[in-house]
C-alpha cells in the first residue's frame, strides 16, 4: 500500500506475450492456483463470519472487560483479522489468474 492507502498490483503480464514452450508448465502451475484460489474462498468465508463473532464479541465487552488479558487479545485479533480481510487475497490471486487468459478468453 502507498502514502495515499492505494493498494499496489504488480505488473501483470498477459499469456500471449510468453514463450509457446512455457504454456504447459504455466497450465500445470495454473490448474494448482485453480483448487488453491477455491480453498482459499472457502477459508475468506470462514475468516468474514469469525470476523463478525469475534466483532459482536468486542462491542458487547469492550467496556466492561477492558483491562482484562482476554480482552486485549481478542482486540489484537479482531485487527488482524480486519487487516487480512483488507488484504482481499483472493482477489489478488484471480487477478494473477485472469491475466494469464487475456481480454477475449474466460477462466473458469
């Protein structure tokens, strides 16, 4: 992220301007990055509904169990949960995805 909280892509090249010898090496990576980007759905999912517990957890105690070590931790970890959905991995990862497919061809 930069100064002005811009999330930074990195360049991104398309599947036509590599060599015709990498295709069935890069297909091979891909169709792994395929069942990982699915798992990792799954997982985002899980982590937004923990997120929310861990949310409703927090407002309903922060004043009462503040000082207490419980609640410091919970506090920690209701951010980073917040900061590793701000991440948005899995849009990264269809990102990385899609540009191997171009404009005029679809990925599954």
């Amino acid at each position: 992220m930069n100064q002005r909280g811009l999330v930074l892509r990195p360049f991104l090249t398309e599947r036509v301007s590599l060599e015709k010898s990498h295709h069935a090496t890069i297909d091979f990576v891909l169709k792994d990055l395929k069942l990982f980007s699915r798992r990792l759905s799954t997982v985002s999912t899980a982590l937004a509904d923990e997120t929310q517990i861990l949310d409703r957890l927090h407002y309903k105690n922060k004043n009462q169990h503040r000082s207490a070590l419980f609640s410091r931790r919970v506090s920690e970890l209701r951010r980073y949960s917040h900061r590793v959905e701000k991440l948005n991995i899995c849009g990264l990862v269809d990102d990385v995805r899609q540009c191997f497919f171009g404009a005029t061809e679809g990925f599954k």
